[in-house]
C-alpha cells in the first residue's frame, strides 16, 4: 500500500525567533512575554550586532527582535551586512523619540519603542505573525532597506561614541556618565571605570572600549590604562620617553612611549 505523504503547512509550523538586544533585562522581557506563545520557538538570543549577524546566517529566523540602538554594530548595520540576503521578519526595538519613530510608521514596519508593555508588545507580535503567515517578507525587506536610507538622511543617528554605560553593581543596576570616568584601568576581560574615589568594574576588554570612546576626550596611554584628557593636570617627562601622567586628583599614571605619538597628535605636538 502506497504512504501518503507528509505535508507539513505554513500556518502549523513552528515560527523561529530570535532576539538581539545588548541589555539583558530588555532580552530578558522579550523571552519571557514569548513564553505564553507556544507557536514560537525561541532558538537563541545575542547581545551584539556581529553575533545577530552569524546567528541569523546560521539559523534562518522566521523572526527578529532588533534593538536598534547596539554598541560595535547597530540594528541598521545587521539589516545592511544582510543586505543581499532573504532577511527574517523584523520588530524593531528602539529607544528612539516618538519624532524619529513616525519613520517606522511611515514604513509600516513593526516597532517597540522602550519601555514597552505587554499590550504593546502582543500588537507587534500578532502583526508581525501575519505577515509571516502571508509570506510577507519580500515586502518588508523592500520597507526595511527604504527605512535604512531615510534614517541616514534625516533621523539622528545614535551617538557615534559611548555616552554612558550600564554598571552592575550589589543587586543595583544604574548609569554611569563617560564624563564622570576620570580613568580606565584593564583587568583581564574587565576593566576598571575609576570617578574620583569610586571603582566600577564593566564587562568589556580595554581595547573594545577605547574604540567606543571619543578619541578627542579619552586617549590611551599604555596597554591597561585609557585616561580622560580633562582630568590630566600635568604631564612630566620622566625617562626613555615615557612620561608620568599625573590627573587632578593626584593619581600617577604611565604614558609609555609607544602611545606618546598618537596622544601628541590631538595634543597638537606639545610632546
């Protein structure tokens, strides 16, 4: 007797998701408001434009949730390493203003802008599942790269340096201005973000955070400390080119003579 074949359809398959954020408690609210939903498999969650990137190439998402706003690369420069490929449906996660939302609308892409509810978040979702459902991608795609070109001519893209970070520290978690960094010192994969008298240890190796800082403001001195120019109150020759850093507080530092160039060009060749 012949077997009749097995025909799997669209609308009873499972619908794979993924979530890219670089704040846990945001991946965090994603995973569990998915959780009641039980036509979404939840295949993985990243923290960095580069792992959604690899993520997205080796597991084909039905289904994104994109912060938009994401240090090293952005929600904008996933969808444009992408470009050329059959991109997942997407619910962009944003901190945008309502003013620079209304392009999201425009577009008539999906979007949450933080912090957002369960209601809020149903209505992306239930929108975002019919699309899928309808084999609508290609047209998203098209109103995803279209928002892509709007947001570089007209909406304020996020900050090019590291305005602020997020500091974990004994069961609290609060902002901590650039600013307010006096220096960085490197420990191990950490480093150490000094403000006056006060340390915070950051989860990041010194040399991924010296390309998130403006170099105009922070420089490098050696191979575990950046220093804030603002804070140096003098700088002493001392011996073999090397020079000793003293900041306003008092704290000596060591300019080593393999970082002394570069720091003396935005220091206009005072060295």
């Amino acid at each position: 007797m012949a077997r009749t074949p097995i025909v799997t359809l669209m609308n009873e398959a499972r619908i794979k998701a993924l979530i890219v954020d670089d704040e846990p408690p945001a991946r965090s609210l994603v995973r569990r408001l998915l959780a009641s939903h039980k036509e979404i498999e939840l295949i993985g969650e990243c923290e960095s434009g580069l792992e959604a990137v690899a993520a997205i190439r080796a597991h084909a998402p039905d289904l994104i949730f994109l912060d938009v706003q994401m240090p090293e690369l952005d929600g904008f420069g996933v969808i444009e390493a992408l470009a050329d490929e059959r991109l997942p449906h997407i619910v962009f996660i944003t901190a945008y203003d309502q003013y620079a939302v209304r392009a999201f609308e425009a577009q008539a892409l999906d979007y949450l802008l933080k912090p957002f509810d369960r209601e809020r978040f149903e209505q992306a979702l239930n929108r975002a599942l019919q699309h899928i459902r309808n084999e609508q991608s290609g047209d998203a795609t098209e109103r995803i790269l279209a928002l892509i070109a709007e947001q570089q001519r007209e909406i304020p893209s996020a900050p090019r340096h590291a305005e602020r970070f997020v500091i974990k520290e004994e069961g609290r978690v609060f902002f901590l201005k650039a600013d307010e960094i006096e220096w960085i010192e490197a420990e191990g994969n950490y480093v150490v973000l000094h403000t006056g008298k006060q340390r915070h240890l950051f989860r990041e190796a010194i040399s991924n955070l010296e390309t998130r800082l403006d170099p105009r403001r922070f420089q490098r001195i050696g191979r575990s400390a950046i220093v804030n120019l603002d804070c140096v109150r003098e700088l002493h020759p001392w011996f073999r080119g090397d020079y000793k850093v003293i900041l306003r507080d008092g704290t000596e530092l060591k300019l080593s003579r393999r970082y002394r160039e570069h720091l003396n060009r935005y220091l206009s060749g005072s060295l």
